[in-house]
C-alpha cells in the first residue's frame, strides 16, 4: 500500500502538468490567434485574399462574382472598383488629405480632420480592412469626372440603373449598403456606392468594437493623431462607425 500511494501521487501530479501544458498551449494559441484577429481588423494583418484588379476574402469575392453575373443577365455591367485595403493604404490617402488641407488650403488640423472624415476613414477604422466591403459602379455607362459621386447613382444619373438593381437583388447574395441616405444618420456621408458582405462584416463589427483606436494609432505617423482628443475619438467612433445601416450592426 506504501508503495502504490507514491506511484498514484506520481500520475496524479503527472496529470495536473500535463493539463497545465495543454493550458498554457491553448494561451499562447489564443493569444497569437486574438492578435491575428485585431491585426486583420486594423488592415495591418496578412489576409488570404481572392480577385485581381480588387481583392476581397475569398467568400465575399465568390458571391461579388456571383451577383456579378446575375447582374450582367439583367444588362447591368456590375464592377467593383475598390475591395481590401491596407492600414498603410489608407495612411497614405489620409496623410495625402491631411496635407493638402492644412497646407494648400489653410486650414486648421481640426478643421482638415473634420473635412476628410465626411467620406474618408481614419487609417485603421476603416471597413475596407476586413475585406468585406467594396465599391461598385455600373462599367457598361462611360462617365466624366468622379465615379463615385452620389449623383451618379440618382434615378436619372448613369449609374441609376445600377442603384435600382442593387436596391433589389443586392440582399440575396449577401450584400447590404453601409452609409445610407437616411437624414438622421450621422458620420460619413451617404455612400450609394459603397457595400459590405454582412454575414462576415456583421461579427467582425463586433468584434471592432473592443478595440481602442487610440492605441491602433499610436506610433504610427498618422499626421494629426496629436489633434484627435478622446472626446473626438469617442464621437467618431459612434458617429462615423456605429452610426450606419441597422440592418448591418
């Protein structure tokens, strides 16, 4: 009986270290995965992406291309013209509009940070990261100037047609528009052009949403960061990414 209580003591203790590895694996799993998962909701992670011109995850893109070809058996030449981008993309874009305000047209760095941020994202905020939304027009319509221009997409614009035909079939395969005409929103503007693949973009909202910015752009040269007060962060933040199409949060 001596002999066997050491032995029983042994397995016993044996069996806690072997939970305890199998604990500490799963930390450090869950850990490196929780990175990768923020790191994908900033635009700084790697995704596995699909498509050329434009690139969207693999799921979103095969139902564009299905919805693509519906479209086109309807007369509409549906085309995405923006997909995925990068947190460094869209650093380059802001910064861009950062200077060009404050420096060409004079304005203060409040006032160059409100401008831009009635269509354009604060790089690491933006739903082009997830790789679930996307920008489309009509590419059979040959236009002058912007295409993405809300005008465009009216009843008797080009890109009319389109509209009409998004507003109808859209849903069925997936897709739903972000930034509504709807008077009582606020944030960015009505973005007629502009739609997310809900049931991806849906849980990675939710997910979005434990994040801090303020974090997300420490360190990172984004010009004005100085000038974003956390009373502004936390405006921004429900304004121009919460305050968006219901039927998506």
């Amino acid at each position: 009986m001596n002999k066997i209580a050491p032995l029983f003591y042994y397995l016993k203790r044996q069996r806690w270290v072997g939970c305890l590895v199998v604990i500490f694996v799963w930390s450090c799993q869950h850990n490196a995965q929780q990175s990768i998962n923020n790191a994908h909701l900033t635009g700084k992670g790697n995704l596995e992406l699909a498509g050329n011109d434009f690139q969207l995850q693999k799921e979103v893109y095969e139902a564009y291309l299905r919805m693509q070809l519906a479209a086109k058996e309807d007369g509409i030449d549906l085309l995405g013209v923006s997909g995925y981008r990068s947190f460094e993309r869209q650093k380059q874009i802001w910064n861009r509009k950062y200077t060009r305000f404050t420096q060409v047209e004079g304005l203060t760095p409040e006032k160059a940070i409100e401008k831009i941020i009635t269509y354009s994202t604060i790089p690491g905020t933006s739903r082009h990261h997830w790789g679930t939304d996307l920008d489309i027009i009509d590419n059979g319509i040959s236009v002058t100037g912007s295409l993405l221009d809300p005008k465009k997409f009216e009843k008797k614009g080009p890109f009319g047609a389109l509209k009409k035909w998004m507003d109808e079939h859209a849903n069925t395969f997936g897709f739903y528009l972000v930034y509504t005409d709807d008077s009582s929103r606020k944030g960015f503007y009505y973005e007629p052009w502009h739609y997310t693949y809900r049931p991806l973009s849906k849980p990675l909202l939710e997910e979005y949403r434990k994040l801090n910015i303020r974090s997300i752009l420490k360190n990172e040269n984004v010009l004005g960061y100085e000038h974003m007060l956390d009373t502004f962060i936390e405006k921004y933040t429900q304004e121009n990414i919460l305050d968006i199409n219901p039927l998506v949060k």
